[in-house]
C-alpha cells in the first residue's frame, strides 16, 4: 500500500461515505473503490463495513488506521508546508564572492556580518555568498556567474570595472634564523638564491611575484606550491623556504616579516563587477552599501596590521 490507499481509507472512516468522500478526494466512487478493494487484497481482509448508518471501520481497519495515522498527520503537515513555499514569492538573487586572499583583510571576520547587514537593507533579495580564487572570480564576473566580488585588482579581464579598497605591501617572509631577519629592509635581488613557497598557479599572485622577481633581474626557485597561506608559513617557519606576502600571514612563531625596498609591489583588494551592476539600480545600492561598510570596518580592518592607507572611490 501507498500514501494513495491511506488517504482514501482516513476518508471514508472520517465521511463515513464513500461519495462524499470520493468527492472530497476528488475522485470517482468507482475509483475510490478500485482502491479500497486494493488495500483489502493486500490487507487480506476486509477494512470497512457497509451499514444502513453509514461505512464504518472494521476492528482490522480500526488497527491500521491507528498505524497509519502519524503518517498521515506528518503527511498533511507538509502538504500545508509545500503550498506556503509555493506561494511564497522567489527572490532574486546576488551573488558575492571574496577572493581567497582577501579573506585574511577585508573578509576577515566580516562575511557573516556582511550577510547579515546585507539582508536587513535588501529584505527583498537573497545573498548568496562564495570563495574562490582571483582568476576564477574573473572569470564568473565576467561571465556573469558572479554579481561583484571583494578581490584582488584584475589581472586578465581588463574590460571590468574595479573599484580598490585596500593597498598591502608586500613583504618578505623569512625564518628567524635567516641571515637577513634582522634587517630593517632587504631588496628582492637579495633573495635570488633563496628556496621559495609559491601559492597555487591558479592565483595572480603567483604571476605577479614570478614577475617581480624577474624584474629584479631572477626567477625564483619554487620549491612547494600551496593553496592555503597558512601552510605557507609553515614552511617558512621550518626554514625551508622563503615567502612573499602582506602582514596577515605572519601570525606564526619563527618568522620575521621584512619590508621589500621594492616600489609598487602592493596587494590591491577591492570591490569587481562589471558595467552592468552600475546600470541595476539595486546592484549599484548594493556596491554602494558594501564600500560604506568596509568604510565603517577600515579601523577594525587596520588594526590587524595587514593594509597601508586605504584609497577610497565614491564614484559608485
């Protein structure tokens, strides 16, 4: 038996009728009783009683009905459940993404916040947040996978629009027991010899410090790739390789950040989208309200020592 028999024996034990209750059922009286006559086969006895009074429930009917019941209520439960989510008007939707670097600085405890304040100003519009990394997040904006991202300046997609927030410098990593941790500043060149922990090759920042360290007149020997920065501190810390990164990373015991001497090797972060939001009302009041609220946020931001000064657009 299906939920199909248990409705129709908990309707005729209710209505005491089989026309009434097939009306009720929307069914015919005949199709009701095909299925009846069903669960009777299966049952392998009778389940009703036909009197002058009405149809009443048989003792082995009363027995099943009692079995069949919760399930029924649970049943009717989300019935009632289903129509209020049917009716319920859909939202739109807005998708946000933050890069995978940027979650050490301006998503830094701040995407649940975000969420939250996002959703209380739109109530009206559901916000769908990801991570990825920046040349992926590129590529959806640009697609139109992704509305806006908090990320890092473009590097591939020159046709986006960027709005920055954050300038890092970058620094160097080293083990403390590096020859040149005590230094108040080191040049890039000076570290031509060195092993270097590289992130994944799906992140501009590799391209960009392969280039910086051409630029210095080397090409850095890779000797690990990673994903996470965290595990790149490791291996700074151990002393098998040197790191290129800003102050977020170097919460870890047995390294030392040096500043490079370097002109514009800076970690840009900031708000990518494309024309399109500007041309959306409501997406062009959500950029909008993101760049205020990391307005608000710049002194927490900071405080966890990761930015130089900020510079701020207000061409939104």
């Amino acid at each position: 038996m299906n939920m199909r028999h248990f409705t129709a024996i908990s309707a005729i034990a209710t209505c005491h009728s089989f026309s009434i209750a097939a009306e009720k059922l929307h069914l015919t009286q005949q199709a009701l009783s095909k299925t009846i006559r069903e669960a009777e086969e299966e049952c392998g006895r009778p389940l009703f009683i036909r009197s002058r009074k009405g149809v009443f429930l048989t003792q082995e009917g009363e027995r099943l009905l009692g079995i069949i019941q919760p399930l029924l209520n649970e049943y009717g439960t989300t019935q009632s459940r289903l129509e209020r989510f049917y009716q319920a008007p859909v939202k739109d939707e807005i998708h946000i993404a933050f890069g995978l670097g940027v979650m050490y600085s301006l998503g830094y405890d701040n995407c649940i916040e975000m969420q939250n304040a996002l959703q209380r100003e739109f109530p009206e519009w559901q916000f769908i947040f990801s991570e990825w990394p920046d040349l992926l997040i590129e590529e959806k904006v640009s697609a139109g996978n992704i509305d806006m991202a908090l990320t890092l300046k473009p590097y591939q997609k020159k046709d986006l629009l960027f709005n920055p927030l954050l300038t890092i410098p970058i620094m160097a990593l080293l083990p403390e027991t590096h020859s040149l941790s005590n230094r108040r500043s080191i040049r890039l060149e000076e570290l031509r010899y060195e092993n270097f922990v590289m992130m994944t090759r799906n992140m501009q920042f590799y391209d960009y410090t392969i280039q910086k360290c051409l630029d210095a007149g080397f090409r850095p020997k890779i000797r690990i790739e990673c994903t996470d920065a965290s595990t790149a501190v490791y291996y700074v810390a151990s002393g098998e390789c040197v790191f290129l990164g800003f102050n977020a990373f170097l919460n870890s015991d047995g390294v030392k950040k040096i500043p490079l001497e370097e002109d514009n090797f800076d970690w840009v972060e900031g708000l990518l989208y494309t024309e399109k939001c500007l041309t959306d009302p409501v997406r062009a009041s959500v950029l909008r309200f993101i760049s205020d609220l990391m307005r608000k946020r710049i002194d927490k931001i900071r405080s966890y020592e990761t930015v130089s000064i900020v510079q701020w657009h207000d061409d939104l």
